[in-house]
C-alpha cells in the first residue's frame, strides 16, 4: 500500500495527465504516476488543486489531512459503498451487548497477545532483558478476558495489560528521550510524541478500510460510539498498535 506524504510546507498538488505533479514556486520537484498511489497524506500548509481532488476521487484513492504536528484534520474519501444491507446488519449488531462484549473481547485478546509477543521477541534478541514478570501479568490478563461480563471490566483488563507493557516498553528503550510512561494530550517527550502519531495515521489507514469497504467507521463495538471518534477504526487498531 503506497503512501504519498506531503510534508515540506509550501509545496503544492496537482495533476497532469494521468500523474500527479508536485511543484514549489511553479516548478515541477516530483512526478508520481497514479498507478503508484493508493492514498496521500497531507501535512500544514500545503495546497492542492480541484483537477488532482477529482483526479483522486476518480481513482478511488482517498487523501488525508493533518495538522504539522501530526494530528488528523479530516479525510477526503471517494464515495461511500452501495452496501446498504452491510451497513444494515453492522448497526443491528451495534445494538446487540452480547454480541459486541464477545467481539471486543477478541479485540482485546488480539492487543495483549501483541503485546506479549512483542516482549518475547525483543528478549529474544537481548538476552539480558528480562520481562519475565510483565509477561506473566499479560498472560494473566488475557486468560481473565473471558470471564468479563461487561465492557467496562473488560477495560480495566486491557489497561492493567497495557499497564504492564509500558512498564517493559521503557525499559526496551531505556528511558530514551525522557520516556518514563504512556502520557499523551500532549505528549511529553519524543517516545509519546512518534507513539501518538503512529496511531493517528494507523487510525487513518484503518478509517480507509472500513469505509472502502461499505462499514460505518464511526459505529464502533468496543469503543463507545461518541461525536466524531471513528470508533470502528479504534477497535480493528488494538491488535495492531503495539507492533
């Protein structure tokens, strides 16, 4: 999946034939056939012309906005799927606690098994490490998924896993750049900031998917459905965030 960033403030997009140009001050700095793109992210202060907006709705390729610093302004997406019964049974099952207690606990299964392997592969590989005791929590955790009876005892479970994770994370990098935990809004040192920014653009990509793909990404199961949180992107993330 090829990703065009636009990143250097003051470039500008637009389309000649079937390519997409990238010009500063007029001149011509990239020319990227379309065949090579499957989305573009867009950073600040960057422009772009009607031709290549129609260009990319055209082609079905989706574009996405950030601020500079890396957080989600809103996405340009080609137009929704015709796949009225999907969305259909999606919005059924939504309202189905059963059903969405059994499905968020093969999400939060998913992110903590991540996270175990993650911690296995890094000791792997340094031998000096040990993680021992985080990964015996993990594992605990996991095992007790399955006996929750409720979304929010299911939370505290992923948290103490994730609790455990970090505890190993920072370690893994050694406190560089001052990281001493997962702290976000705003993030405190380099490690939460590229942490933070890492999901917002997998948030993205995920967002993509679900949607290309006629799901509704802001009726999610595990995440609670809230104003503008694209909860269905949130919940396929978890078992992806860690790696």
């Amino acid at each position: 999946m090829a990703t065009l960033y636009l990143i250097d403030q003051g470039l500008k997009l637009c389309k000649t034939s079937r390519r997409l140009t990238v010009e500063r001050d007029g001149e011509i700095v990239a020319e990227i056939p379309i065949f090579k793109v499957d989305r573009v992210f867009i950073y600040g202060n960057i422009q772009i012309t009607t031709q290549a907006i129609g260009f990319l709705l055209g082609e079905g390729i989706p574009t996405a906005f950030f601020y500079t610093d890396g957080r989600l302004k809103g996405i340009l997406q080609p137009m929704k799927s015709k796949d009225i019964p999907l969305r259909v049974v999606q919005f059924k099952k939504a309202t189905d606690p059963e059903f969405s207690l059994e499905l968020a606990k093969i999400i939060v299964k998913g992110k903590l098994k991540s996270q175990k392997r993650l911690l296995q592969r890094f000791m792997k590989n340094h031998p000096e490490a040990d993680f021992q005791r985080e990964e015996e929590q993990i594992e605990m955790a996991i095992e007790s998924v399955d006996r929750q009876t409720s979304l929010s005892s299911l939370l505290g479970v992923e948290g103490a896993g994730t609790s455990s994770y970090f505890s190993a994370y920072k370690r893994m990098i050694r406190e560089w750049g001052g990281f001493k935990g997962r702290k976000r809004r705003p993030p405190p040192d380099p490690i939460n900031a590229l942490l933070s920014y890492g999901y917002t653009v997998l948030t993205a990509e995920m967002f993509f998917m679900t949607y290309t793909a006629g799901f509704e990404p802001y009726l999610g199961f595990y995440h609670g459905v809230r104003y503008g949180r694209p909860a269905l992107a949130l919940d396929l993330i978890e078992e992806f965030r860690h790696v």
